[in-house]
C-alpha cells in the first residue's frame, strides 16, 4: 500500500475569514527551533512508520511557501533518509500567490519540490478583498506565470458559490481559469465553517450564503465546463487531465496510509489514527518533551475504517471496489451498504454499479452528502 507523508507549516500572513485549517498568525518564526522540531517528529514517525518507499510528500498549512526554502530542502533529505523516495514521487507544496512568495519559487523547485497548488481563491479583486486575501489578481496571475516556469505541474484553486454569484461570473471566471493552461484546478463551493469570521458575520446578517439550489446550478456548470476542457471531476471539487491527478490527495481518498507530522497533522498508518498537537507552541513544548508531536493516537475499530473508506472512496471518479472492501474489512456487502437503497439511487441514475465497483453518477454528485448518508449501512454505522 502506497505512503504519503504530509508535512504541515502552521503560519499565515493573515488568517482567512473562511479557513478553518489549523493556521496562526505570529510576529516572528524561531526558524531553526521549528527545523529541530519538524525533523524530530519526523524521525519519530519514521521508526513506527517505517519500511516503505514514500510516493508523495505534501507541504500543507497555513502557508508553507512562507517556509524558507532552506527549511523544505532539509525536511525532504531527512524523509528521504528515513524513507526513501519512489523515482517518480510527487512532491507538492501549498503556496499564495504573492509576489514574494513567488520569489521564493526557484529555490523551492531546486529544494526538490516539483508540484505547487497555488491558493488564488479567485480572479477578480473586489472578491479576493472580501475573502481577506492579501494579493490582487494581477500579483495572482504573475505568481502562477512564474509557478509554470519553476515547477513541473501547477494547479490553482478558485472558491465559488459565493452570495449573489451568478452563472455568468462564474462561467467568466472559470473560462478564464482553463484558459491559463494548468493541468489541475481545485474548484471549492464557499462552505461557512464553524468559528471562523464568515461564521460570525452570518449570524449577525452581514451576509447570507447563497441558496442550495443556485450553489446546485454552480456545480453542474463546473463539472460541464471543466469537463468539456479536457479537466474532468476525478474527485468532487478537483479537476486533471488524465494522469494529471493530485497523486498525494488520492492517497486520502484511496484510504491508504500516511505519516503526518507538525502541527494539528493527521496520519493514519496500521489501522492506528494520529493526530498532532494544534497550537504551534504546544507543539514545541511536546516534541521538547517526548520526542514527537503527537497528542492522540487510538487504534481506529474496523466498522469506523470500513464507513471511513466507503465515505472517502465515492468522492472520486472512480468510485469504490465493494469485493476489495470486504476482504479488507471483513465485512459482508450487506454489512458495507443498504443493499435496497442502492437499488434504489441506481435505477434513478444517482447511483452506478459496474460488477463489484459502485460510484455516484453525475446526477448524484450535487446529492453526494445526502447519498452517503443513506447508503452506508446502519450495520456498519451502529457497529
């Protein structure tokens, strides 16, 4: 089975009245504190975690690009050290679009980095304001003029279903997003999460998020348009060419295991779940201590993993292969899913079986929660 390691870098300019990653704000980063850190949590994830090759490595946050470039190149000879790197691992780092960070794009793809998701969010200036972005679309679009040159594959992401959008400005947008030539776009409806800011101003009516059935209409246009570029849906909100897909997320989906270091990471290797400490100094302080970040870890029960791949799997394209999932699990297919509400969502076209493989049809798709919900079995839920 395929290892990923995600390493996250929890620091950001600014936070996002939106984001509800573990990202901080801090006036100043102990930079080389945070080396011995990151590269202590690594070496021990590495001897519970060892023995096989790594795949991907994936630098999430918060803001990795705001990383030194120094920092990336010697996290990636430690993991590959402790690991060891397949010939065509995929190696990707989230960055903003900023013209400083952009400055930094040519060290990173020399640290070895070959594949940048740039956080765009949009096109059009007045929007990017209102989502607390700090770069215009201009600085945007230089950003991603030099991410093609540094780097072997770009993608972008944009955030749609915002309040009041209209079809006509996100088919604008979205044309002018295929346009740029990238080989994979990340296309997220705007979700108001919980303790963020945008949470906040909802309640107070500042604002109200736009209705299901236009956010309905958005997606069906997306998934028609990207589709007609050439960038398919392989998973709900992402977009590639074939070949093209985000090889590390795959993994996630997939259900495989991955190693997941710094701060508030999850990983899941064995059957085990992990989660790291959130707060960047508490962090610090565990690592100091113990040697390693972690702050839960819990063998996960079999019907939780069996629910979590099933949840996980129809999200993409490909869907999920029910005989694979029995004999991982140990579950019968009654035990994995309603076998009448299958048989329901298939003749009404929501749902395709292909032998032992089942997915969710492009009719599903605008349903997918709501499908999820009814189709994994209450025995595996009530498990």
């Amino acid at each position: 089975m395929a290892r990923a390691l995600y390493i996250h870098w929890p620091f950001c300019a600014k936070k996002c009245p939106y984001c509800d990653f573990n990202s901080h704000v801090r006036e100043s980063v102990d930079v080389d504190a945070w080396r011995k850190a990151l590269i202590a949590d690594l070496r021990a994830e590495a001897e519970v975690a060892s023995g096989e090759t790594l795949t991907s490595v994936f630098f999430g946050g918060g803001t990795p690009s705001l990383m030194p470039p120094e920092l990336a190149d010697e996290l990636l000879n430690e993991a590959e050290k402790l690991w060891g790197f397949a010939d065509s691992i995929e190696i990707t780092l989230e960055a903003n679009p900023s013209s400083v960070e952009a400055q930094n794009f040519a060290a990173l793809a020399q640290a070895g980095i070959n594949r940048v998701s740039l956080g765009i969010q949009s096109l059009d200036d007045k929007t990017l304001q209102w989502l607390g972005r700090l770069h215009g679309s201009l600085e945007a679009l230089k950003a991603l003029e030099t991410a093609q040159k540094h780097f072997e594959r770009v993608s972008f992401d944009l955030i749609y279903a915002l309040p009041d959008q209209t079809l006509d400005e996100w088919r604008d947008q979205i044309s002018r997003a295929l346009g740029f030539g990238t080989s994979h776009l990340s296309l997220y409806q705007l979700t108001i999460e919980p303790g963020t800011k945008f949470a906040t101003d909802v309640r107070r009516g500042v604002f109200e998020p736009l209705n299901d059935d236009a956010a309905a209409d958005l997606f069906v246009l997306t998934q028609e348009l990207t589709e007609g570029a050439g960038l398919p849906a392989y998973e709900t909100s992402n977009h590639a060419q074939v070949g093209e897909e985000g090889r590390h997320n795959l993994t996630y989906w997939r259900y495989q295991d991955y190693a997941g270091i710094g701060p508030g990471a999850h990983g899941r290797r064995g059957g085990f779940a992990t989660v790291r400490h959130k707060k960047p100094e508490n962090f610090l302080q565990a690592v100091s201590e113990r040697g390693h970040g972690i702050s839960e870890q819990r063998l996960l029960p079999v019907s939780e993993q069996a629910a979590e791949a099933l949840l996980m799997g129809l999200r993409l394209a490909e869907g999920v292969d029910l005989s694979a999932l029995e004999q991982r699990f140990d579950r019968k297919r009654d035990d994995l899913i309603d076998s009448s509400k299958l048989a329901q969502y298939v003749e009404l076209g929501l749902i395709w079986l292909d032998g032992s493989r089942l997915g969710v049809a492009p009719d599903g798709r605008p349903l997918l929660d709501a499908l999820l919900a009814e189709l994994v079995s209450d025995n595996l839920v009530a498990a």
